[in-house]
C-alpha cells in the first residue's frame, strides 16, 4: 500500500503550538506518511495553498497528496474552505487555534499519537456549510458583541495570551457596551435581537453548547437569539453558556433555518466608532458587515472524522 501523502498548511503561533505540531507530525512520520508543509505568512495564505492542493489532488499522479491537513485555528480552516470552495478533497484538522470550536464538534482526540491516527485513518465524510455575504463558513456567523470582539481582537496578543487576549477585549467591548437591535429573519419569520450567532455547529467558544441540536451532518442552520440588551444580559448570557443553563434561559431563542437576513432595526442601532456598520464574524474571524444574507451553501466539505 503506498505511504499517505499530506499536505499540510500550516499556521503556527507560539511554542506550545509549535511543540504540539512536532509532536504529531512525528507520529504521522512514525506510520510511513510523506508530508509536505507550507506555512501561512500572512493573510490569504492558506487560501490559495488549499486551491492550489485542491487542483493537484484533482490531477492525480504519483505526487499529488491524498489528504489535506490544516493545522491552525477555525479561523485557518475558514481560509482553506474557501480556498477549496467546494472541491471534495479529504480535509483534517490538527487544532493549534485558541477555541477550537471544530475539534470539539469532531471529537478530536488531544494525544498527539491518537490524533495523527485519526488525520491518516480517519473516514472522510460530507458535511454541510454556510455562506454569509458570499463567504463559506463551517461553523457559524454572529453579530453583536462576540463579533465586536473579533474585529478587535490583536493577532500578536492571541498568540502570546491565547484566550486571556480574548477575555480582556471582552471586558473592554463590555465596558463599551451601547445596546443594540438586530432584526433577524429566519425563513420569513422575523425576530428582534441583542445579538444572534447562526450556527451550523452545536458548540461556541470551545467546549460550551449554545445549540443541541445542530450538527455539520444535518442540511440546517440554527439561530441562536439573545433577546435582552444591556450589560446584565451580557454576563448572564455568558453564565448560562458556561455553566450550560443557557437553552433554559426564557429570552434565549434557537430557531432552525435555511434562509437568514440580519440587519439594524432602524432607529434603535448605532454603528459603531464610526464604522459603517456592524461587524459580521465567521469561524472567529470578521469577513463582512450588515446587512447579512446567511444561508446554507451547496458545496460541503470532505471532513476527516474518528
């Protein structure tokens, strides 16, 4: 049987990211794999990598790699899927980012050893995505303050304090914090919001589950509403989620869907230090601003699984 072939795209920040790459990539050297690695420099890298793979997995050959591996963050593996914008070419994860939202939803194993089993013997299966204004997303695509976070969050910072960066901008944007209303059509019903994050994942933020019944296999969003503004809400919100009380909450609201429009209610949202308008994060990262036309895509992603 012919060694596996990986391409891997790369982005690395920080020791102990690059420790925990070594120590995989030594495992998959252990079972016979041919790696070749290409490191994301700078914005937009890892996009044209996964194009690039894409186009030489489809020629075949005797070089062409069987396997895509994207070793960084969800934000990484945003690039990449937009990179392969439908190419069905095998795609694992090797998690190096801060939250991690989809090693959670794919139940990696954090053991180096257990991991690169899975990226070389694990089933590559179908799973759906969605698209924001234009640009795929694999795990969800939100408004309100979490997506102020991520416009403001620093790269140098995430790297160095990992999720410390991310709850120090947290407390600033909550100290910030203006209400605002979103009106959220969900299928043609419409909804008014503090905020809203339409997700194709159960999980958020790492471990913690904002929608139980959401998953990659199945062709739906969920949209998940926080109802109450005001920076009491914030904190409880942020309580429920935590401590996994939050479906419970009497204004916290998940409504399946395909088809979502977000924009400002008119007279009751401020745009924000002058910008145009608020921000659109997607896998943590922010890609576009309201208005927001969200919806299931066409093309999925051939995911490495256990």
């Amino acid at each position: 049987m012919p060694a596996p072939r990986l391409l891997i795209i790369a982005n690395i920040r920080g020791g102990r990211r690059a420790r925990r790459f070594e120590a995989v990539l030594a495992h998959l050297h252990d079972h016979g794999a041919e790696t070749e690695i290409q490191h994301v420099r700078t914005p937009g890298d890892a996009a044209v990598f996964a194009r690039a793979a894409a186009e030489a997995w489809a020629g075949g050959g005797e070089n062409a790699p069987t396997r895509l591996v994207v070793a960084g963050g969800d934000g990484t593996f945003n690039d990449v899927i937009n990179g392969l914008d439908g190419a069905l070419m095998p795609v694992a994860f090797l998690p190096l980012g801060t939250a991690n939202v989809l090693a959670y939803e794919l139940h990696l194993p954090k053991d180096p050893g257990a991991l690169a089993g899975v990226i070389l013997e694990g089933t590559a299966r179908p799973a759906y995505t969605g698209r924001v204004n234009g640009r795929l997303f694999i795990l969800m695509a939100g408004i309100g303050i979490d997506a102020e976070v991520c416009e403001r969050i620093d790269r140098r910072s995430k790297a160095v304090f990992r999720k410390g960066a991310y709850v120090k901008v947290t407390v600033d944007r909550w100290i910030a914090y203006f209400p605002r209303r979103y009106r959220v059509v969900v299928d043609g019903t419409v909804y008014h919001a503090a905020s809203a994050v339409v997700t194709n994942a159960g999980h958020y933020a790492g471990p913690f589950l904002i929608a139980p019944n959401a998953s990659l296999d199945t062709p739906e969003l969920h949209v998940c509403l926080y109802l109450t503004p005001g920076r009491m809400s914030v904190i409880r919100y942020g309580l429920g989620m935590i401590t996994g009380r939050l479906s419970g909450m009497a204004d916290y609201k998940v409504v399946a869907g395909r088809d979502i429009t977000i924009d400002a209610d008119d007279g009751l949202t401020s745009t924000l230090d002058g910008a145009a308008a608020d921000p659109v994060q997607a896998d943590g990262d922010v890609v576009t601003h309201l208005p927001a036309k969200i919806g299931l895509a066409e093309e999925q992603v051939l995911l490495v699984r256990r």
